[in-house]
C-alpha cells in the first residue's frame, strides 16, 4: 500500500472539503503518521473515513473529526493540554506536536500501554498518560489552556469549564443520537463563556458519562 498517496488523498479528498484549510493542521496531518496508530488489523483502512474499532467498544474518529477537533482548539507552542481518552494515541501525538505538554487520561488499560509505546517510538516526550476515569472531570492534574473529550457527551461537564484557564478552548462533541454537536467553548473569564456550535456530527459515547435527567411519567 502506497500511505503517502493514501495520506496524500485522504487530505485533499476528505479534510480539505469539509472545512480544515489550517496549513499547520495540514502539514501535521503530513507528518504524523495516521497508519502507526491504527491497530495493525484494520491498517489498510487508516485513510478511510470512518471510525476504526479499538477494542472495549471504542474507536478512533473518522479523520475529518480529529482534523476539524485539531483546527477548533488552536493549540499553541505554550499550552498544557488536557485529553480525555487516549483511544490509540493518534490524536494525542497531534495535540502533542502543537502543545507544550499533554495529559491524556484513558480508561483501559491496554489502550493506555500500547499509546505508551508508540508515544515512545515517535520519540514525544511532551505527553503524560493517565489511568482512570474523567467523564465527568480530571482534577489530578490542575488546569490547562485547552480540553479535548474524545467521546460524545449528552451534557457538558461543567467541572471542565472550570479547569480552564482564561482565554481555554474545550472542544467536545455534545448530545444524544442521532443529533450531536460539535461544541467549542472558550472562557472568557470567571463565569464567562462563549459556546459555538461548529457541526453536527455522531460518535461513541465516553465512558460512564453523565446522564441528564429523564422524565418519568
């Protein structure tokens, strides 16, 4: 298989149409190779657009979400980064090659071991791998300039509002099936926020995520 001409048609036939014209986004998703973090079963699918199986019902996003997820949090050379979910590691390394620092927490353990070790091979130090739950909130770690929840949510975890710095983006894909939105919230201030709803979109839910309240008659 040709993954550079894979690479090459992916970007130019799935990402750049819907919308991600960033040229450092671009240029990342040239130089991080999508294929080294696709479990070795499905490799020959890592350009498709569809979301690969990673075991424990998780999966990677299709590369059109992780691309405009990439370009709506705008991370910087002097952000700390907060992931929850560190699924197979790929959008990890492409926050990491942005960010000053990552941390990613992630639920399995097997998913967490092996993006270990390819964090390893490609040589980023710059990311710290958590074991545990953070559906609901991360407060081991402190504050961060930008949150990525790589599981949908129905409502949005407003610890993690909290745990922004000012001027942080949180980029999470909110709702139930089959209308989701693809949220960015930046805060302003102390108790001030802005929410742009970006796309709709539908993706796995996280992991013991919180649930809104239903009505029983």
């Amino acid at each position: 298989m040709d993954y550079e001409q894979a690479r090459f048609n992916m970007i130019e036939q799935q990402i750049r149409p819907w919308e991600v014209l960033d040229p450092k986004v671009l240029d990342l998703l040239h130089k991080v190779k999508r294929e080294d973090f696709v479990p070795p079963v499905y490799q020959s699918l890592a350009f498709v657009d569809m979301e690969i199986p990673l075991g424990h019902a998780e999966s990677m996003w299709a590369p059109v979400i992780e691309a405009r997820a990439l370009q709506a949090a705008q991370v910087k050379p002097t952000d700390r980064v907060l992931e929850i979910g560190t699924g197979s590691g790929y959008f990890t390394a492409l926050l990491a090659s942005q960010a000053d620092s990552v941390v990613s927490v992630e639920i399995h353990t097997d998913l967490r071991e092996e993006a270990d070790r390819k964090f390893h091979a490609h040589g980023l130090a710059n990311i710290q791998t958590r074991q545990g739950d953070g559906a609901r909130d991360w407060s081991v770690d402190g504050q961060f300039d930008v949150i990525v929840l790589t599981g949908s949510v129905p409502l949005l975890p407003e610890a993690y509002l909290d745990r922004l710095n000012p001027g942080g983006r949180l980029f999470a894909i909110v709702g139930e099936g089959p209308a989701m939105a693809a949220t960015l919230v930046t805060r302003i201030a102390a108790g001030v926020q802005r929410r742009d709803s970006l796309f709709e979109t539908v993706c796995k839910p996280l992991a013991n995520a919180a649930e809104p309240e239903r009505f029983v008659f």
